[in-house]
C-alpha cells in the first residue's frame, strides 16, 4: 500500500483531512471499517469503503472538524482503513504469489522472462 496523498487543511469552518491511497493489487474489504466521519470523496469511493467494489486506488475524507473529539475519532477510522487496506493487500499478494509459484513450477525451463 502507498499513501499517494495525506492532507490536513484548515479551513474557515474546520480542519479536513484528505487521504488517497493505492495497492499492488485488487483489493476489497471483507471487515468492514465503523464510520462515523470519514467518507469516500465520490459515489464509487464510499461503495469501495462499503466492501461492495474491489479496488486499486481509494480516496477517503472528513468533513470540518470542529473539535479534538471529532479529531481523535476520525483519526481512529483512517488508522483502521489504513491497516484494513495494508492487510487486504498482503492476502491477496500472497494469493498471487502463490499462483505464480505454482505456474512457474509447472512450466519451469519455458518461461522466457
């Protein structure tokens, strides 16, 4: 996973936190993340966050914050999609791995890499 984007901003009316993220691979939550704050930036990014499209790449953001309530809440849920999106990643890299070990024992000595 790589964090392509972290920003906090500071606006008239509140702080907002922006995150965008991509993987490897296709990824999609199976355990979903309790949301309270945060929301995708589009239609498609809260059906990514919602478990019902698999991803690549995932936008997420806050509304204004407007206290340390609020702040330490919605730091909770980005910390939990974070390490939701790293550990689907490592399962389904080890999947594929585990496909392409298989194929190139089954067809070592005709692989031209």
């Amino acid at each position: 996973m790589k964090v392509d984007r972290f920003e906090i901003k500071r606006g008239v009316t509140g702080v907002t936190v922006r995150v965008e993220v991509s993987t490897e691979v296709k990824v999609k939550f199976d355990v979903l993340v309790h949301r309270e704050i945060v929301v995708g930036f589009n239609y498609d990014d809260d059906r990514k966050l919602e478990g019902e499209e698999g991803f690549t790449e995932l936008r997420f953001k806050t509304p204004d914050l407007e206290s340390l309530d609020q702040a330490e809440l919605c730091a909770l849920e980005i910390k939990a999609i974070l390490a939701e999106v790293k550990r689907r990643e490592r399962i389904e890299l080890e999947r594929l791995r585990k496909v392409e070990d298989y194929l190139r024992e089954e067809f070592e000595g005709f692989v031209t890499e």
